[in-house]
C-alpha cells in the first residue's frame, strides 16, 4: 500500500494572528508526529502545486474567485468574515491546498499511489460556492471532488466528513449533484449551526449532541453510512478530515480520540478495497489541538497505509 503525503512551505504562510486557532504550528504538529511516528519514512512525499482558475471554477463562481485574488491585501490583515481573515499570503496558502488535494486526486488516479493525505491549510468545507467562511477560503475538498468527476471522468464519489462542524459548503457545492455522496457527522448545536434540515437522498448528516465519545459514534456512523456508501458504489472516497472532534480539542465538545479516527479510516478503507480499488484522497480540515492533532493524524495515515 503506497501513500502519499502532499503539503507546501507556503501553508505556513497563511497567518491569522497569534490569537487565532487555524494557525501554522498545526501543520508542525502533525509533521512532528509523522517524524516521531516513523511514517514519514514511508509516505511518498510531493509538493503541493497551485490549483488553477479552471479547477477552481468547477467548485466556485467567477466573481468568487475574483474577489478573493482581489481582496489579498499587500500588508496587514483583511476580514472576509468574523473568523476569516487574509494577510499577504494567504492567497498563495489557499492556492497550494487546494492544489495540493486536485493533485492527490491526479496521483491516485494515475495509480501512482493508493491514497493520499494532504497536510494543508487553510481549510475548505466551510467555503461555499460564493462565500468564504469558518476560517475557509477555496473548497479544498470540492475542488478535488470536481476535479475527480469533470477531469478523470468518475461518475460517483462520496466524501467523508468527520470534522466536529457540518461540511456546510461541500453540501452547499454538490447539493444539486447526485454524483456526490456527503456523509458529513458534526456536533449539534454548534456552528455554522446548519445541516439538521437537510433532505437529499446523497447528503447523509449526522447530528451528534455534545459529549458524544467513540462508543456512540462509532454506532451512528456504522448504523447510517456504511451500508449506503457500499450502495452508492463510489469509484473514489474523499475524506475531509477534520480533527477537532477530539476530546482535548477546546473549541468544541465531542469526545473522540485517537482510536476512533482510527476505527473510521479501517472501515472506510475496507469498503475502498472493496468497491474502488483502495482510491482514497484524505485532505486535513480541522483540528486545533497541537498535542493531539499529530497523534491523530498518525492513526488516520497508518490506516491509510494498511
């Protein structure tokens, strides 16, 4: 089993304000722990290319795209929302991760690897077609998704989305799209505070209340997923992997260690063995505690790995 690691200097250089939580050093923890760990012995190892204008008009509107190009700032910091602000790099940042999971997607399909991790930022579920939000700018994971179905000419794809907050802008992206299966689980009530009203027979949300642990995950994901994405048939599963959902991570209120990452990268890598040739792309999204996060990265890529 061959995995590829994909990350960019220039992800460093995205800076929100030491204050901030999406900040550089979680991209060190996680380089630390894959050191620590051995695995970065094994992982093929690329770096991350800048995404085009035309992968990112799959995902994204034209007048979108210009006003994140636009709105960079030559010094200092802008807010595109409350949580969401731009210094001179972040554009580039935001370009290489989104580069970063096309190529996953063109490594895989090649079959020059079977899956791969991208070890990015900044993030992307929360980045909706037109709108930047909850520290996102480019929809990382969709980008990739529309680059697997319009490039590589898949005809189904599904998306794993375990990070603590609903994938509301991957949802808002494929919400029309029936090539797409989004199984997005998420602590509820909690921001972007969407995602319980949903009806589509491809957007799976899973509502999890405050205090949820592995056990009763564990139970609601196998009780709701698994059977549908073997249904479904996916030629490639995506994962937004979000790591905030950890029981140490102070943002949120789930319970979930390093185990149960674990547990649903087996399950779902089992079902990719099965069904699409072992194709798995992994994109990082959240996850904000820097003495966990690499631990739980770890679990995730081993599982890759096999």
């Amino acid at each position: 089993m061959s995995v590829a690691l994909i990350y960019h200097p220039d992800c460093l250089l995205h800076d929100m304000g030491s204050e901030h939580p999406e900040q550089p050093a979680r991209l060190q923890a996680i380089e630390d722990e894959l050191i620590l760990s051995g695995l970065d012995k094994i992982l093929e190892k690329y770096l991350a290319p800048l995404v085009t204008r035309e992968q990112l008009l799959r995902a994204h509107n034209a007048t979108y795209i210009d006003l994140i190009f636009n709105s960079a700032p030559q010094k200092g910091h802008i807010a595109l929302d409350a949580d969401t602000w731009m210094n001179p790099n972040t554009l580039t940042a935001a370009l290489r991760a989104a580069g970063a999971a096309v190529y996953a997607v063109d490594l895989v399909m090649k079959g020059k690897v079977n899956a791969a991790f991208c070890n990015i930022r900044p993030p992307g579920h929360h980045a909706e077609k037109a709108r930047a939000m909850g520290f996102c700018f480019f929809n990382n994971i969709a980008v990739a998704v529309c680059h697997a179905l319009e490039h590589h000419k898949l005809k189904r794809v599904a998306i794993v989305d375990f990070d603590v907050h609903h994938g509301n802008g991957t949802e808002n992206i494929f919400q029309q799209d029936s090539r797409v299966l989004l199984c997005s689980s998420f602590e509820h009530p909690f921001y972007p505070f969407s995602g319980t009203q949903t009806k589509s027979d491809h957007i799976l949300n899973l509502p999890l209340p405050a205090g949820t642990g592995g056990k009763f995950f564990r139970k609601e994901i196998t009780k709701h997923w698994f059977e549908t994405i073997k249904k479904f048939n996916p030629e490639m599963i995506a994962f937004s992997a979000g790591f905030d959902a950890y029981k140490n991570d102070k943002l949120a209120d789930l319970l979930l260690d390093e185990e149960d990452y674990a547990w649903i990268t087996r399950e779902i890598k089992q079902i990719a063995d099965e069904i699409c040739q072992g194709r798995m792309v992994s994109v990082l999204e959240g996850g904000y505690a820097l003495d966990g996060i690499g631990r739980c990265v770890v679990a995730h890529v081993r599982e890759l790995l096999g």
